[in-house]
C-alpha cells in the first residue's frame, strides 16, 4: 500500500502539471485536444467536446496536445486560437503554467501539513545522547554508562549539539584506544564525571559500545489558525525551494561528486513508499518537495523541458520572429532524445538497486 500512495503522489504531481498547461490554455481560449497522464498505450481515455482525456500505460509523465501539431486537426491554421498564433505572452503562459501549478499545490500541501498535522521541528541541546549500551560487558557498560545519559564534554572540552557533537565524541572515542578519558554526563538532574577506557580495535582505534544520537527533543509545530498555517506553509515553502536551487546547483557545480545522487522514478517511488509507511506528515512533505523539484527542473532552459519552449519563446521576443521551424524541431528531438535516454538509464539503474531485485539474484 504504501508503495501505491507514492506512485500515487507521483501521479497526481504530474496531473497538477498538466493541468496548469491545459487550464491556462482554455481559459484563453486556446483549443488543447489532448490531456494525457503518462505514454504509451491507451488504457482509458473519453472524449470531451473538444479535448481527448486519456489515462496510458506508463505514468512516467504527462502531455497536453494541441490541434497544431496534429496532422487529423481540422481546423484551419489561420485560426487565431491555435497556440501558436497567439502572442509571445499568451504562449509563454501556457508553458510557464505548469511549473506555477506545481509551485502552488506544493505551497498548498506545506499549509495542510502544518494545519492539520503540523511541522516536525528538532530542538537540539548541548551533548550526544546514548541512546543504549550494546554489551553490559563493554567499556561502556564497566564504566557506569547508562542509556539515556547525556554526554556534555570530554577531558572538559564541550562538545556542542546536534551531529557536530556526535563526530566530534566519536573522533575523541576511537583516538584514546586504551587511555582513560573522563566523561561529563547528565543524568536527569544530575551532573557527573566518568571515567571511560575505550577498548582497542584491530586497527587500534577506540569503542566503547555505545549508540549515539544527537541530545535533542523532537516539538510538533502545528499551526492553530488558516492565517498562521498560511505563514509558517510560506516559511517552509521557502526553506524547500532554497534546498531544490542549492542541491541543483551543487549538480552543476560538482557533477562528479553529486550525479550519482540523481534519483529516477524507481527510486523516487522507493523513497516515498518509505516515508508513506511512517508518518502521512512525511508523504504531505514529500510530495510537496517533489513538485517543487519538477518545479524546478522544468524551468531549466533544456530542449524537451517547459524552459526549453521558453528559451525558444525569449529569442522570438528578442528578434521580432520565430527561430526557423527547422532548428526547433532539431534541438527539441536532440533533447527528448537526450531525456528520454537518461530516463531509461535511471529506471535500470535503479531497478537493479532494489534490494528486493539484488537479493533475487543471489
């Protein structure tokens, strides 16, 4: 189940985008005869008055189409509410749509979160956690460590909060291998010094058997009327499209540290089918990154992507006409090519990452 409601979310993301395009072309009076949800076969369609509404065979994505490009099309190619005999900023609204559609539903997914389930907000304090002894008989265990106990400074330097503080008691831990360090802790409403011997690795690092996370507690922050849902969805909302440009840039920035991060449909739908089974406040922030993610992607001035045809339409501004039919058509397949490619190669990639698939084959 949980692997439906993220293909699920997926699905409805793609509609959202469509939507916009179709919407923002009928409420101008622009013909769209087709509205598809994903390629391939047919499996459902109806036909409206003027537009076919099909649901096909791979929900990989989505299209709207329009009569200028269908060759059955009878209607006239002079006919002033064809897409392409409207002026740059009627089409440039048409194509810019479905990025503000997903931009807004994202928007609109953060405000329902926090409404009715609210934001999850860490409040860290100074010191790690121990969250359990793995072994009474470890150096850990013998020395009088407890789980629950909070670690706040080694041989009297503090060690700060949060993951910072973990790295820094585990790089202490592991240079000390049989040498006495003296451990501050807090215990409930005490404060007390421990002597801590780590035990020797093979590699002659340090351990003293213990899981550590960082002393925080977890404060749901949820919103108590529309007008505070609104600023703290706003908040968030931010805070997402800051992380979406700055991972993106670090791709273009560092390629070769980062391509590997690069997740297709296959593991987007993993990674959602995880978070569904926790929490419905993980799936609501889920699906709110992902559209602000195709958001993003779709801006990016590539042959095959909304900022492509935008591109496309800047220049026309620019020079007074189109550029000729010719090189669209040749950059555009250059790039659906190029798309479509690494789409399959994600797909593959990922599916043989599945540890469902690894563990078939050994």
């Amino acid at each position: 189940m949980s692997t439906l409601a993220a293909i699920g979310v997926l699905a409805l993301l793609i509609f959202v985008h469509e939507l916009g395009h179709f919407l923002a072309a009928r409420l101008q009076g622009i013909y769209a005869n087709k509205f598809s949800i994903g390629f391939g076969p047919v499996l459902l369609k109806y036909q409206g008055k003027q537009t076919e509404y099909a649901l096909r065979a791979l929900p990989l994505g989505g299209f709207v189409g329009f009569p200028d490009d269908d060759p059955e099309s009878d209607i006239p190619p002079t006919d002033p509410n064809l897409l392409s005999n409207r002026p740059v900023l009627d089409r440039a609204i048409v194509i810019s749509a479905g990025v503000i559609a997903n931009l807004i539903f994202a928007y609109f997914l953060l405000v329902v979160q926090v409404s009715v389930i609210g934001f999850q907000q860490i409040d860290y304090h100074p010191g790690v956690t121990v969250a359990g002894i793995t072994n009474a008989s470890s150096s850990a265990g013998k020395a009088g460590l407890q789980a629950n106990d909070a670690v706040l400074a080694v041989n009297s330097e503090q060690l700060g909060e949060g993951r910072p503080a973990i790295t820094k008691l585990m790089a202490e831990i592991q240079n000390h291998p049989n040498q006495a360090i003296t451990f501050q802790i807090k215990r409930g409403d005490k404060v007390l010094d421990l002597q801590v011997t780590p035990d020797a690795t093979a590699d002659n690092k340090g351990q003293i058997g213990v899981r550590l996370v960082p002393n925080a507690d977890i404060i749901i922050n949820r919103s108590i009327n529309l007008i505070d849902a609104l600023k703290k969805g706003a908040v968030e909302f931010e805070r997402v499209i800051v992380l979406t440009v700055q991972g993106l840039a670090q791709l273009v920035t560092n390629f070769g540290e980062t391509a590997t991060q690069i997740a297709g449909p296959i593991k987007i739908v993993e990674i959602g089918s995880t978070i569904a089974e926790n929490n419905i406040a993980g799936l609501l922030q889920f699906g709110a990154l992902i559209s602000v993610n195709l958001a993003v992607m779709n801006t990016l001035p590539l042959p095959a992507l909304d900022g492509g045809q935008l591109a496309f339409l800047l220049l026309e501004g620019l020079m007074g006409k189109p550029l000729p039919m010719k090189i669209q058509e040749t950059v555009m397949q250059t790039g659906l090519f190029l798309l479509l490619g690494l789409g399959v190669f994600l797909v593959i990639r990922d599916t043989a990452n599945l540890s469902s698939v690894q563990q078939f084959f050994k």
